[in-house]
C-alpha cells in the first residue's frame, strides 16, 4: 500500500490555495503552522464546505471560514458585494472549495491513485458540529488574508471497501 506524505499534502495544500486564491480571487494568503488533529476540524459557527474523495485512498477535504470571508471570498471571485451570506455566497464557497481540493487532489493522484471528487456539501450557521466516518487524522492548514483567517482540512485513508464487480460480469462485460 501506497504511503502517505504529510509534507506532500501540507505543500498540495499550500500551492492549490494559493493559486486559486491568486489566480481565480486576486488575493493573496498567507500559509500558517499545518497540524494533525484527530476529530473534524470545524468550528460551531461559520462556513464549512466539505467533499468527498474516493478511489483506492477515500475521505473528505474542505473549507472552513467566518462568515465575513466567506462575503469577501464571493465578492471577489463574483466581482459584486455581498452583505450578507446567501445562496450565491454559499455557492461561491463551494466553487473555491472544489477548486482547492480539486487540485490537492490532482497533487495527490501520482502517488495515491486515481480519485473522485463529490460535489460540495456547505454548511452554515450557528452551534452546528460536523463529523466524519472513519479514524484518520485530519491535515489541517491555516491561511490568512488580510485579517481573516481560512482553514483548509483533508483527512485520507486507504479505501478499505474492494469493489469487486458483480458475478459473472469481468471487469464491467458478461460473460458467456
């Protein structure tokens, strides 16, 4: 089995989110100290995107910022202000999210394999905690724009499940 590199996630992390916040938002982000940590990294208030990852290595990777950066990160990727976080905020989020983890996945395929993406699943409010399935550490690397602070999480295992395919089908065709 393949092994997993955490100063190779930590530096997917660092350039996907730098480009994508220079390229696609004309912002500039700062990295800050990577950490494991062992539950979902997610606050009880704000704005949390996650997606799903899957292939021979499965998990999640996402987002998670104030409501305000969530407001700046739109305005600037929809070049329109926003006063208040609503769908197109939160559809925002859920573009840079994808486009983010998109690419640290796009990093990580040489050496873990081949991988799918989910579609963006955005959270937001108050009190709210989120959870993942499995027991994986989290990686979890802190930006910071200007004097908002974004945190950008993945957690990746080796996928357990073996997909075999169905009887008497090889490799997706009947057999005679």
């Amino acid at each position: 089995m393949r092994e997993l590199d955490h100063g190779k996630v930590v530096q997917a992390i660092c350039n996907s989110t730098r480009e994508v916040f220079s390229t696609m938002l004309g912002m500039e982000v700062e990295a800050g100290e990577s950490y494991r940590q062992q539950s979902v990294p997610g606050a009880n208030a704000g704005v949390v995107s996650l997606i799903g990852l899957a292939g021979d290595w499965a998990g999640s990777g996402g987002i998670s910022c104030s409501p305000e950066f969530a407001r700046h990160i739109s305005s600037a990727l929809l070049m329109t202000e926003f006063s208040s976080v609503d769908e197109e905020v939160l559809d925002a989020v859920a573009e840079v999210t994808n486009m983010i983890i998109g690419n640290v996945k796009n990093s990580l395929e040489e050496d873990l394999g081949p991988m799918g993406l989910s579609i963006p699943t955005v959270i937001f409010g108050r009190n709210f905690t989120t959870r993942s399935v499995g027991n994986s550490d989290w990686i979890v690397v802190p930006f910071q724009s200007a004097s908002e602070q974004m945190k950008v999480q993945i957690c990746i295992a080796p996928n357990k499940t073996k997909h075999s395919p169905r009887p008497g089908f090889a490799n997706g065709l009947a057999l005679a």
